[in-house]
C-alpha cells in the first residue's frame, strides 16, 4: 500500500486556483505539515511567485522566503513538509529536473494543468531508489 498523503479539501481547490491562474507558467510553492511518522498531514499551501528566470519550464522558490516560512511553522509545531508545484503540459509526474533536485522524505505535490485549468493531482515522493507515488486522500475539515 503506497503511504497516505492527507490532503484536506480546501487546500486541494488551492492549488487548483493558483495553477490555473498561472498558466501558461509554472506555479509553485511550499506544503506546511504536522511532523508524524505517517500519514503525511497537511495544514497550509502555501503560493510563492515563481523566480525561475524560464517559468514556463521550471519553478525555483526564494530561499529567504523559504526559511521565513520555515521559521514560523516551526513556532506552530509544523514543517515544511514539501513542495506544490504546477506541469503547464498536463502531466503530474515528476520530470527529470524534479527528480535531480528532490529532497529524501519530502512529498512534491504536482498538478498537471492546461488552459481549461487542472486535470489531475497527484504526489511523489522521490529518493535514489526512484518516484514512489502517495496516494492522496482529499479530507472534508
């Protein structure tokens, strides 16, 4: 049984706004969780503005605003537990670039859009032994 990512509701419509609003480009941005063995639990999608200077290929997120963020979930009991990002072509699987500079243990959350907005979400987590699909589970708060 592949490890359960809990995804609640209105963090899900979230990312289905903000990457249909980026499209064409790539929407990015960083997954907030409570620290547990497992399920992954997420409390907060967080947006950032895409700084990569080719957006519509790659997303790159600010490192300061990354450890500012960092910072204040730590003062709330949570982590960044991940990244959300958006594939402008539609599909949700992690492209060589993702898997190059994915972090062990982190879940990446990707949703394949095109102009009619988001066609499917899933998640990933990948190390050296490859991408390990998590199954989402979509809760009601």
């Amino acid at each position: 049984m592949a490890p359960r990512f809990i995804l609640p509701l209105r963090h899900r419509q979230r990312v289905r706004e903000l990457s249909g609003a980026a499209w064409p480009l790539e929407a990015c941005g960083l997954l907030e969780g409570i620290c547990a063995p497992a399920p992954t639990v997420i409390t907060a999608v967080h947006p950032f503005p895409n700084v990569h200077r080719d957006p519509r290929r790659r997303y790159t997120i600010d490192p300061e605003a990354w450890l500012r963020l960092e910072h204040a979930a730590r003062r709330r009991g949570h982590t960044v537990m991940g990244v959300w990002h958006s594939h402008p072509h539609g599909d949700p699987t992690p492209s060589p670039t993702d898997r190059e500079q994915a972090w062990p243990g982190w879940s990446y959350l990707i949703a394949g859009v095109t102009n009619t907005g988001m066609r499917d979400l899933r998640c990933w987590r990948i190390d050296e032994r490859g991408c390990h699909e998590q199954t989402i589970v979509t809760e009601r708060p």
